[in-house]
C-alpha cells in the first residue's frame, strides 16, 4: 500500500472550486512532483493534507491512518510536515531554537516538570540541543546556530525551514516551491540537499515547483494541476512533453 | 544628608512599588504576546490572589509556605480556566469582542467576591514578617526587602524559561505564528493556557506581595494596580518581557517621587499622564520595536 493514499479530494470557497476530485497515491520512499500554472490549486492541496482546511469531500490516508477532520498539530504528529512559499520562519528567535521547539517529542514537556525535576529537565534539554545540530549539519548551518533567523541570507532561510520541517520526524515532507527567488546554483545545490536528505531521513518527498530543471532533475513521478483538477500524471519525461500539459502552460 | 537620605528612601519604596507593577505587567505583556489581546481581568487575579491568601493563613490557619502555594495553583487555575472559558472561544472574532470579554470577567471576578467577602474593607496583617533594617540612616521595610528579592528571583527564572526551554521556544513560536507553529507540530492551545498558568501566578505572587503592604482587603483592590502595571507595559512595550519589568520599575519610581516631592493626590494622574506622553512620544514604548508595515 501506497504511503498516501488521497481519494476525490475537493474543497469549494463560496464559487470557487480551488482543488476538484485530487487522486494521489504516492509511494514509501518516492519524490514526486506536483506541478501547475499558476492558481492551479497546488498550495490549496497542501493545506488540505496540513489540516489548514478541511476539505469539502474526498479521503487523505496516510499510512493507514485517515487525516481528514483532524487539526495541524496531529497531522504534523502523525507525520507530514511542510514549508511554505513565503517563508515562515520563527524569526525573531535563533536557528537553534527554530530546530528545537519543531523537534518530535516522544515524552511531553510539561511546566510542573521544567520547575521541579531540574536535573533531568536539562540533560533533556541538552539531549534536544544535540540533535538539533545534528539536521543543522546536513544543511550546513550549524555554524550559525545562535543567529537570529531573521539575519539569515534568503537561500539559507529556505533551508532552515526544511531543517526545521525534518526536526518534526515525518514520514511525508511537503516542500512548497523551495527553489523559489533562487539563483542556478543555489538551485543545483538545493536538488543535492533535496535528494540527500530523503536518502538519509528515509522520508517520502513531495514538492510543489515551478522550475522545471528542479522537477525534472530529481522528481520520480509527476501530478499536474489545473484549475484545480488533475490533468495529467506519470513519470516526468512522459508529462512534461504532454501537449495538454504544454498548452496548459503556455496556453493555445 | 537627611534630604538624600529622604530621596534613597524614596527611590527604594518607588522600587518596590514598581516590582509588584512589574510583576503584574509581565502577565499582562505575555498573554498581550500570545494572545494578542489586553487582559483586563489580569488585576483582578491580584485580588483572588489577595483573598485567598487570606482564605488560607486568616480563615484556615494552615502554616505560611503551604498558604502561598495554594494562592499560587489557584489564581494559575483560575487564570486557565477563564482562558478557557471566556476567551477561547473568542479565538478569531475581533479583538475589540474580546477586550469587553474581558472586561466582563473583570466585573464578574470583582462582584463574586463582593457576594462573598462584602464591600467592607477586611483587615489582613502581613503573614510575611522579617524585621526591617536601617543602613546609614536609611530605613527599609521588611516587605520592601522580600519584595525586591522575590521580584529579581521570579524575574530571573521567567527569563530563563522563556529563553532556554522548549516550552519557552514553543511560547515564542506561538506568538509570532501560531499558524506555523501548529504545523510544526506546536499544540497552540496548551502554549496558551501555560502562558495564562504563568502570567497569572505571578499575578498571585503580586497580589500577596500588595496585601502584605497594604493589609486591607476589598473586592476592587486589583483595580488600580491592575491597570497601573497595564501602564507599565504599555510604558515598557508591549509584548516584551525586558520592557514590561522596566515600565513597572520606572512608574514605580515616579509614582513614589511624584507622592513624595508633587503631590499625593496628584501621583495617580501623573502616572496615567506618562502613558499620555508615551503614547504621543514613542508608541510603542521604551524597549517595544515599531513594525515597519512593508507596502
């Protein structure tokens, strides 16, 4: 069985039917794109696999388990985590800290328990500390852990934010375009990334993209999105070169 | 000599004024942070605070730690409880539906005791009791002393939550994006009510302080101190930690010299005066950073 399933998924503001009748079955293990023009309905759907909507029809399984009706955080608990277009870093604390307060945590913390139990609190703490500098160090960041996110160079905070997004331990990462307002190299160099931590993490990737090197260097399988609905899907070299994909981009 | 003498004296009763304002301003600067709404209820946290000490050491007669404690978890409960109650469920109306919320708890927080504990004023000594002491001619009050202590010690452990645990992260994640935070896997509404937990027991802590000073009880005792330390962090910026302990020191010290070399009756209208110039002058207080609104 596939890792997510997603069934007839669909959701209507007022008129407007953003996402309509969405079927993605994406394998453990894959990287798969999912691609569009503009306004096609690619961030809507994220938002419906995040819980930042409920959708108006249709199933999202992930691993066995439904997702439909329940809230961001148990979603992000039960596995997938995300980024976003516009970058949404806590940015008034540091890079250190963006990791940490991210990172899954089998036993909760509780107030009584940072108070009272000191000793154990701060080996945990510290614990914490540790392996947030380890994903710190597949993004090379860890030289900058006591930054202040804000003070990060743009293609740094991009990374961050996905450093962040793995501190969560998912098993689905959703990247929402992570190449965006990135120069050519910064691009290559984010592919690599992109490729060396779904190797490492074990973690199935799905990306949202419009720069079609990115897509077609490194995605295994393709969805592609217009107003809303699927127009067509399969393995890159095959839908990129379809003529209602092409005409869909650059129109008739 | 008796005139600085008269001045140190002074500046050190405007610190211990200005501790238990800045200790309450911290509760209202926190949910201010997290929740993007003023408390206006927060005073009258000092008030349960105030009364409960009272139920506990006056009526019960249990020993002085075990009574300070007790005020603690109650006002922390009560304190989530309203959280829960009334502005939970507010949680994406409009702000001004959830000021007069809480200004409706505020009433109601206020008649409850008056139903209670009636209008007369109760008297209540001091249960902490440490000697005062005199250095050089200048004289110090027991309670200013516990007072200062107390303060620098709560200020300190809050600094350090807030700054070097997860929870305290996860506070700061909350407060500047709850959206994010929430897919990053950040429960939101436990991060609340912790910061509603905290603010208010150190409401508590505020409100033993001020009975301990003033021992006399009455069910709008919270008012004014409430809305003083509101001052103080609106003085201080609100939002921030740092500037919600200054602007409760800083009006502390006006307040007290304004009494001591203006006028008694005048210092409440000098204090609300200050907020008057702060708001015309620096809007968004001493140590508050102006959002500049990207076009």
């Amino acid at each position: 069985m596939a890792l997510l399933e997603v069934k007839h998924l669909g959701i209507s503001f007022g008129g407007l039917r953003a996402v309509d009748d969405l079927n993605m079955s994406i394998e453990q293990g894959s990287l798969v794109g999912l691609i569009g023009p503009n306004g096609a309905g690619k961030t809507t759907a994220f938002n419906l696999l995040t819980g930042v909507y409920a959708p108006s029809e249709g199933t999202i399984v992930l691993d066995g388990e439904s997702l439909v009706g329940k809230a961001p955080t148990e979603i992000c608990k039960s596995g997938i985590a995300r980024t976003f277009q516009n970058i949404r870093l806590f940015t008034k604390m540091t890079v250190l800290d963006n990791v940490k307060v991210a990172l899954h945590n089998h036993v909760e913390y509780s107030l009584a328990e940072s108070f009272f139990h000191l000793g154990k609190f701060s080996k945990r703490e510290k614990e914490m500390d540790e392996r947030a500098i380890d994903i710190l160090k597949v993004f090379d960041l860890d030289g900058q852990a006591d930054v202040l996110a804000s003070n990060l160079p743009y293609g740094k905070q991009r990374k961050l934010e996905i450093a962040r997004a793995l501190a969560t331990e998912p098993k689905l990462l959703l990247l929402d375009e992570p190449a965006a307002g990135m120069n050519p190299n910064e691009t290559q160099e984010l592919m690599d990334t992109i490729q060396l931590i779904r190797d490492k993490f074990h973690i199935t990737i799905l990306l949202i993209e419009h720069d079609m090197k990115l897509v077609s260097g490194i995605c295994e399988y393709l969805y592609v999105l217009n107003f809303g609905m699927e127009l067509a899907h399969g393995e890159p070299a095959v839908v990129l070169n379809d003529p209602k994909v092409i005409t869909a981009y650059l129109g008739e | 000599m008796s005139l600085i003498n008269n001045l140190v004296e002074q500046l050190i009763n405007g610190l211990r004024t200005g501790s238990i304002y800045a200790l309450i301003a911290l509760g209202y600067t926190m949910v201010y942070g997290i929740a993007k709404m003023i408390n206006f209820a927060h005073g009258d946290i000092i008030m349960v605070g105030a009364y409960a000490l009272y139920v506990f050491a006056a009526l019960l007669g249990l020993p002085v730690p075990v009574c300070i404690l007790l005020t603690i978890i109650v006002c922390a409960v009560l304190g989530i409880t309203v959280e829960r109650i009334a502005y939970k469920p507010l949680r994406n109306a409009p702000s001004l539906a959830v000021l007069i919320t809480a200004i409706g708890v505020s009433y109601f927080l206020q008649n409850v005791a008056l139903i209670i504990f009636k209008a007369t004023p109760i008297p209540f000594g001091s249960v902490i009791k440490v000697p005062s002491i005199k250095i050089g001619g200048i004289h110090i009050s027991g309670i200013t002393i516990v007072t200062l202590i107390v303060t620098v010690i709560a200020m300190a452990i809050l600094t350090w939550f807030i700054n070097k645990t997860r929870a305290g992260s996860a506070m700061r994640a909350v407060s500047e994006d709850k959206g994010a935070a929430a897919l990053m896997g950040i429960n939101v509404n436990k991060t609340i009510s912790m910061t509603f937990a905290i603010g208010s027991a150190l409401a508590a802590v505020a409100g033993i302080l001020f009975i301990c000073q003033y021992e006399s009880l009455s069910p709008t005792l919270g008012a004014l101190p409430g809305i003083k330390a509101f001052v103080a962090a609106v003085l201080g910026g609100i939002g921030s930690i740092p500037g919600a302990m200054l602007g409760g020191i800083v009006l502390g010290i006006i307040e007290s010299l304004s009494k001591a070399y203006i006028s008694t009756q005048l210092a409440d209208a000098i204090v609300f005066g200050v907020l008057v110039v702060v708001l015309l002058v620096k809007p968004s207080g001493l140590l508050g950073k102006m959002k500049a609104e990207k076009v």
